[in-house]
C-alpha cells in the first residue's frame, strides 16, 4: 500500500510541474520577446499536423489462396481439402451434383424437400437423437439446394471432423424420409408457401423465372402447394436414390485438417457408399427472346412496385465472365454503382436498385432490380433503360472503370477472411470446373478488364431490347403506360392470366 501511495504522489508532482512549465510560457507578454517572435513560425492547424485524409492505396496485388489438395476415393467421390490454420476448425460442404434442375418437371422444388428431410433421422438417429449428436459436438450440420446441386454443409472443431463426417455420411447415405417427419414438413411448407405469396420480391423472382426459362428446368426457383400436398415417401426416396451417389458429389474440407486425416475420415464415413450409373436428363434450350416484353403480377391495393429488368446472359465458366462483372460493377454491382447513384441519389425513386448477373452451370440470367413507390413506377422503369442503353452502347470512362474494378479487387480479401468462405469458393470453383489458380490471379484478371473489353461483354450479355420486364404492384395504375416498353400481360399472384395489352 505505501508503495502505491509514494507511486500516486510522485505522479501528482510531476503533473504538477509540467502544469506550471506549461502556465509560466504562456503568461510572457508578446511584446517581451519581439525578436524571437519574429522568428516563430505559424503553428500548424490540427488538419495540417494530423492529416485526415488517408493516403491513397497501392496497386491491388493477387491473394496467394491456400494449395487445394484433390483426393478420391474408391467410389468415386472426389476429396477437396484446403488447409488452413487460422482456426482450430473443419469447414465441410458435400455437394451432389444435382438439384432443382434435376426436378421433375411435375414435381418443381422436389431437391429442396429431400434436402429438408435429410436431418430428419437416419437408421440410425431419429430427429431429435440426431439434432442432439450434433449439439454435444458443438457443430452444425444443415442441408439445401439450389439450382444445380444439393448440400450438406458442417462446421465444428478440427478434433470432431470425423465425428462429423460420420453423422454427414448418415444423413447422406441412410435418411429414412419418415412418413411422421414428412407429415410435419408438408405443413411448414405450406405455411411458408402461403407467406411467400404475400412477398412482392419472391411473387417478382418466381415470375422472372418462370418467364425467362419456359420449359428449362431452371425455371422454377420453388416447389408448389400442390406438389407439396401430393409428394409422397416414395417419390423423395426415388429422387434420392437417383442422384445421392458417390460419382455424382465431391466432399471440400476447409480448416486446421491434414489431407491424409480427411482422406481416413472420409473413407470411414463414405466409404460403404455404393456408385451407380448416372441418369442425365437430356439438356434443354432456354427460349430465345427476339422483343421486349412486360408481365406485370396484379397486387391490388399495393404502395409499391417490385421491378426486376433482365435476359439470360451465360454460363459460369464462361470466358467472358469477368468482364460481365466488371461491367455490372459499374452498372449496379453496389451502392456507388449508377443504377443506385441515379435512381435514388438524383431521382429519390427508390432506397436502393441494383443489378446482378446469376451464376449456372448451365446459362444464367442478368437482372436489375428495385422496388418503388407505385406513382413513380413508369418513370423507374424508364430510369433502368436509361442506364442499360448507357452501359451498352457507350465505353464506360477509364476514371468510372478503374473505381468499379479497385471495388471488386479490394473486396475480394474479404470474401477468403475465414475459412467458411474459402469453402464456398472451392465448392463453386470445382462445381463449375474452374481451374485451381483460379482464385490466385482473380484480382489481377479484374483490373486488367480494359473498357473495350467491359464494353463487349455488356453489349453481348445485357440486352434492353429483348429484356423481360417484369413488376408486381397496382396493375390500373401504371400496365396501360407500360405498353410503351413492349406487349403487357397481366396476371394474378398465382400466375393467372387477367388480361393482355398489345405494345403501344
């Protein structure tokens, strides 16, 4: 205690003095030193001492991603590792190849309901056993599908990726689509289908879709309440006994893992995994667009209107790619981009609008979207021409480009920040048969995108005067202006014809 006190008091006399050398130079008159403050030069302001302005960055240089180590085993199932040892933890993803667009065509969203039953019980586990293997571990372990493929996705500690593995290859190989589990599924979906259809976004991208695609199977983004009604115990087991194959799914493991450790722990969860021969569907060719043309989803007593604006465009791997990014970067990549910059900084039509181009196996679409005030629907949709026509007809400036490239560039450390998001870009890169220094040299290939190049590819991929315009909101009050843009057919929340108008 008295060393503290001594420690407290010599700290007060030394303020104290500081305090009083401090006062004393201040309390000389000017006049009393006439030369020396002759020679005293201003003080600097606190902006010129301590700039607040950063310095400008540096050429954006390539992220050295984690070696990717291939493995396979006996059956066919390809192993992806990536080590990282940032933390103590295993990243899992399973990824069958096959998803929505492997529905039958009298069965849309079929993947989406065997992916929700996979956690539902195994021969092994029941639900609830195995929602509670999973928590005793500390991980998680959930399931989805999407257009091309059906995932299991698993994250714990790196000393339980075998456990893990193990319930993952359960829940794969042995689920026993339990007629009572289904029972209990049916009525959530329908509970949520019955939400969904109240939502002017979802009513948008399922319309959008719909349209664009015809017959393709990536037409539908969701199942139906009536095909939820009618699925039956078989038909999940029939989708899954085609395509929950071994030589149909790659296995990617991110984390603090040895390959040679994943290869043992794979080949005991998966090992027993029998191959068979794979049923391709035939492809089909999405319908070619030739004009333009308007849906509008009749939503009476609406405030607002959802727009979405697109065409197809390409595939992933698909050489243009970037370029395409780079131009919709400056089109509506982000809240600096010019859709955002006009539609709300100068017209105030809306808090946000955006563009994005949808990445597929097979060819996926562009599209441009906001949702405005119902008043301002015509002159919206009027403001997204204005800007599709710009960035397809005009270079985009050097000044414009290079903000929109050092935008994609520098975000790019962030989307390999944990190793989660590292296995989501290996998951991608080996579903869409990129090459593995594909990551290595991706922020380099983006500033390297010259204007002739972003220019090309936006005039090839982004097409207003084929688009599909498609808003849902008050038909009366903006579908007979809309003829200005192309034919309009209108039609109720369910998809329902009301009426068609021909183009002005």
């Amino acid at each position: 205690m008295s060393t503290l006190r001594t420690a407290t008091r010599l700290a007060a006399v030394v303020a104290a003095i500081t305090l009083a050398q401090g006062c004393a130079t201040t309390s000389h008159p000017a006049s009393a030193t006439p030369a020396a403050n002759a020679q005293t030069t201003p003080e600097k302001t606190a902006s010129e001492a301590y700039p607040t302005t950063p310095p400008p960055p540096g050429p954006a240089t390539d992220v050295a991603f984690p070696p990717i180590h291939h493995d396979k085993l006996a059956n066919g199932l390809q192993i992806v590792v990536v080590e990282d040892d940032a933390l103590p933890a295993a990243y899992v993803q399973l990824v069958v190849r096959s998803g929505q667009s492997s529905d039958p065509s009298d069965m849309p969203g079929l993947s989406n309901l065997v992916a929700a039953m996979l956690d539902e019980g195994t021969r092994h586990h029941t639900s609830a056993q195995l929602a509670e293997a999973i928590e005793f571990l500390g991980a998680d372990i959930s399931a989805s599908a999407d257009a091309d493929t059906t995932r299991l996705v698993g994250r714990s500690l790196s000393e339980h990726l075998g456990e893990v593995l193990g319930l993952m290859g359960e829940m794969a190989t042995e689920p026993t689509f339990s007629n009572a589990e289904l029972r209990k599924l049916k009525a959530r979906e329908l509970d949520r289908l019955a939400l969904s259809d109240q939502d002017p976004s979802y009513l948008s991208r399922r319309a959008f879709y719909a349209t664009l695609y015809g017959d393709h199977p990536y037409a539908h983004v969701d199942t139906t309440p009536a095909v939820v009604k009618r699925v039956t115990r078989h038909d999940l087991t029939s989708w899954h006994a085609r395509y929950f194959i071994p030589n149909n799914a790659y296995l990617v493991v991110v984390g603090k893992v040895a390959p040679a450790e994943v290869h043992a722990a794979a080949e005991q969860a998966f090992g027993r995994w029998q191959p068979r021969l794979l049923e391709r569907h035939q492809a089909r060719t999405p319908p070619e667009r030739k004009e333009r043309s308007v849906l509008i989803v009749d939503r009476p007593g609406s405030v607002q209107s959802e727009i979405r604006i697109g065409n197809l465009a390409l595939r992933r791997d698909d050489p243009s790619w970037i370029p395409l990014q780079v131009a919709n970067q400056v089109l509506g990549g982000d809240a600096a981009s010019r859709l955002f910059m006009d539609l709300r900084g100068k017209r105030s039509l809306t808090y946000g609008a955006y563009s994005a181009v949808g990445p597929r196996l097979d060819v996926g679409p562009f599209a441009a979207m906001a949702a405005v005030r119902t008043p301002v629907t015509v002159q919206a949709v009027q403001a997204f021409f204005d800007n599709l026509d710009a960035i397809t007809t005009q270079p985009v400036p050097a000044p414009e480009l290079k903000a929109a490239e050092q935008s994609l560039s520098d975000s790019f450390p962030l989307r390999i920040s944990t190793p989660g998001r590292i296995a989501d870009l290996v998951a991608d890169q080996t579903l869409y048969h990129l090459p593995d220094d594909y990551w290595d040299t991706y922020r380099t290939r983006i500033n390297a995108v010259t204007q002739a190049e972003a220019l090309a590819a936006a005039k090839a991929f982004i097409r207003p005067d084929s688009a599909l315009i498609v808003v849902v909101g008050e038909a009366a009050d903006f579908a007979d202006a809309l003829r200005a843009y192309g034919p309009v057919t209108v039609v109720d929340t369910k998809g329902h014809v009301e009426r068609r108008l021909p183009a002005k």
